[in-house]
C-alpha cells in the first residue's frame, strides 16, 4: 500500500507540472490570451510584465489618449520599462489595443481589472469603475475564464459586488464555468515592473479552491518571487489595506516626531538615522503630505468599513489627520521666512507637483493643499515646476506651471520644496536666485543657504 501510494503521489506532481507546463505553452502561443482593463499606473506595468512573460496581451481603456498612445507603444504615465515592453509586443503582434471592453471580454481568457478605486465625498470606496468593467466583462464570459481583481478595495468587494455582476451578466457559475481570484497590485511607482517580476511575491485569493489553483499558476508566470496563497478573498484584500495603512500611521508618527524636533532645538533626521539603526525601529519620513492613489486612501476604506461595524480605528484616524494637516503646517513655517505684512505682493515657487518624486502622477498630491492654504493668505501668485509633469487640467489658469527651473524662480519671494524629486536634491541658493527656501521634504544642503533664509522640515530653526 505504500509503494502504491507513493507511486501515486509522483504521478500526481507529474501530472501537475504537465498541467503547469500546458498553461505556461497556452499563454505564450496566445491561445490564452490576457486582457487588461485600464492602462493607468496599475495596468500598463502589468500588462508590461504579461508581455514581457511572452503573453499575448490586450490592452484596454476608455481614453482616447491613451489608446493612441498605446498603439504606438508608448504610456501616458512615467514609468520605467512600459514603453519598451509595449513597443516589442507590438511589432512582435502579441500586443492589441482595444477601445471595446466586450470585445475584450470575448477575446480573452484572463481578464485583468485595474481601473482605479478612489474615494467619494463621503470617504467610501468609489467603485463605479469596477461595475463598469465587471459588467462588460461579465456580457463576454466564456467558460474556463478567469477574472482578476487588481486594485485595492475594501475588504467584501470581490466577493459581495464584482462576482454577482459577473454571474448575472454571464449567466455562469464560479468555480463550475469560470474562475475569479483577487491578486492586489503591490507596486511602487517608478519601479512597479521590477516590484511585480523581482521584489515581491504575488498574492492571490480565489472564490474557491479551483479559482485560488489557476490563479497561483497564472500568477507565478510573471512573479518571479513566488505566490503567496491566501485563505480567502477578504482577507487578502484587508492585506493590501494594511500595507497602506501601517505606512500612513507611520508616517504620521514621523511628522509628529519632526515638530517636536524643531521646538526642541533637535535635529531629526540625524537623531531618525542613529534611531534605525536598531533593528525593531524603522521611523519613517516626515513631510509636507502624504499624496497618491494608495497611502491617503486605503485607511479611509478601513475606517469607512469600521464606521459601519461600530468598530473604533482611533490611531488609523489620528494619524490620516496628522498627514492632512501638514500642507497648512508647512505653509504656516515657510511665511516665518518672509515679511508677512506684505503677504499681497508676494510670488511663491512651489517645487514638485507629483505627489512624491520621481513620478509624474499627480492625484491627491500635497501641493494642491499647499495651493489652498497660500490662496487663503492671498499671495500675490502661485507657480509651480515639475521636471516630469508637463500639463495639469488640476491647476486653475492663474498658476504658472514649468519645467523650467529659473522661470518660476525668478524673482520669487519664497520658494517651498514639497516633492522630493531627485533634480531637487543639488539645489542651491544660486539656483533659487536667493529666494527664502522651506524644504518641506528635508532634502536640501542648508550649508548651500543662508541661514536667515532657510527652514526646512525636522530641523531646529
């Protein structure tokens, strides 16, 4: 019985790698072939790192733009790589661009929901995108399908909303027709093709056993780092939340620790580096916000979702209004440096619009807060320069937005650091046409300043 046994369980794991084998062969012929829904900074890297598995790929979106420039293989979004794994997919006809969701949804066979999710005015998910995605997809299922959920959501999501769509519009079944699974996006903008492939492992959570199976062995086509299976679909997308939600709190432990700093005559970045050097310590960055699609919004999905159970978040709720109020705290530090009885004559440089350097992506950035607050004091003008953002429909027609550095600082009466882009970091007073600086970021060299003109963020006046 148990030679028998064992002979069994080795033409089991054969089987399984000649299963493993025969999807790996299926993708890369194009026989099953991949959709991505939503080319934004989610999608393009992972229809990317699809192609560059040898994946033959469809692209979708509901942007003209982006569809045009998709089909000359370049993204609208700055991030290392696309456009290179765009471009060769092209010319080797593994990559198609669709402006048709259901025509999508019947030449696929793995669906790729990256739309984003964002927050309503009520600080609930807005998950409009998704349905609408959901829906198209739903009206092309075909048995043996698998849909993939991708962006971040509160925890239910996949289960109580995007799989009854499917259902409903397919007329099938999961786990009897087709399959669904959760794999959240664990990406850093700016190296997200090198977070998907090298630096993480993927998560994936089925709606049930056979979903949770095809999934992992998609999934470990392109994650390199392995599969991380989880129990259940809930609790993978709680983990996402966590990963969010674990930074903002502390990063606003760091903004709280930097504000003692300065009144204490302590300097705190010098006293964060000897701290970490500890190996249970690791005290983030403060700054003048936190900005972005994910740390400002995965702790409102938690405390929406509390609110709703009676559960209380006090310090995910402290610390969200911690990080909102720094954009008012670093204006409020930066007018010490300037004349406040002339307030009505005074020109602003704002450096950095992306809300963290080295990306392009503007949404929920601080500098749109800092924006406010200068227009409640009724400053003169407002500019702002960005090495990598050219245009933004966000920016009301009297701020002067540039790539060029000595236009926006010419002639200004204050110039305030707010993105951490790396062209920012050599940046001395020469180069500021000596305008008074805050460094909202802790970035600069204040040996290139005067020090009667300088104040930065974590450092004693």
């Amino acid at each position: 019985m148990k030679n028998r046994s064992k002979t069994h369980a080795v033409s089991a794991n054969k089987n399984n790698n000649n299963n493993d084998r025969d999807l790996a062969r299926r993708v890369r012929s194009g026989e099953f072939r991949v959709a991505v829904y939503g080319l934004g900074h989610v999608g393009s890297p992972l229809a990317s790192s699809w192609l560059r598995a040898g994946a033959h790929v469809i692209g979708i979106d509901n942007s003209s733009e982006v569809l045009e420039n998709a089909r000359k293989g370049k993204t609208h979004i700055y991030e290392p790589g696309v456009n290179e794994a765009f471009s060769k997919g092209l010319k080797e006809k593994r990559f198609f661009v669709y402006g048709d969701p259901l025509k999508g949804s019947h030449d696929s066979h793995l669906k790729l929901i990256c739309v984003p999710v964002l927050l309503t005015d009520s600080f609930s998910a807005d998950l409009s995108a998704v349905k609408q995605v959901a829906t198209a997809i739903g009206q092309g299922l075909k048995k043996g399908d698998v849909v993939s959920l991708n962006p971040s959501v509160p925890p239910g999501t996949s289960e109580d909303v995007v799989l009854p769509i499917l259902e409903e519009q397919s007329g099938l079944k999961v786990e009897r027709d087709f399959y669904m699974v959760y794999n959240p996006e664990r990406i850093y903008e700016g190296r997200a093709i090198e977070d998907i492939e090298e630096r993480y492992p993927a998560i994936v959570a089925g709606a049930g056993a056979k979903s949770l199976e095809i999934g992992a062995k998609l999934y470990s086509l392109v994650a390199k780092k392995g599969v991380i299976k989880m129990d259940n679909i809930r609790t993978a997308e709680t983990e996402k939340l966590l990963e969010g939600v674990y930074r903002d709190v502390n990063i606003a432990l760091a903004n709280e620790m930097a504000k003692f700093c300065e009144k204490a005559g302590v300097n705190f970045w010098e006293a964060r580096e000897a701290a970490n050097s500890q190996p249970f310590c690791h005290i983030h960055k403060p700054g003048a916000g936190v900005g972005g699609a994910c740390i400002p919004v995965y702790p409102q999905f938690i405390l929406h979702a509390a609110n709703k159970s009676g559960v209380e978040c006090k310090i995910i709720s402290f610390g969200r209004n911690v990080n909102d109020s720094m954009p008012a705290y670093c204006v409020d530090q930066a007018m010490k440096l300037i004349d406040k009885s002339d307030i009505s004559k005074c020109t602003v440089a704002l450096l950095g619009l992306g809300f963290r350097g080295g990306v392009s992506d503007t949404r929920l950035s601080p500098t749109y807060k800092v924006i406010d607050e200068l227009k409640k004091l009724k400053v003169k003008e407002i500019r702002v320069h960005d090495p990598l953002v050219r245009r933004d429909p966000n920016l009301t027609p009297d701020i002067m937005l540039t790539s060029d550095l000595s236009r926006a600082a010419k002639n200004a009466d204050l110039v305030m650091l707010i993105s951490d882009h790396p062209e920012y970091h050599n940046i001395t007073s020469k180069d500021l046409n000596g305008a008074p600086v805050y460094d909202g970021r802790g970035i600069l060299d204040r040996s290139q300043f005067a020090a009667s003109s300088f104040a930065s963020i974590g450092r004693p006046s």
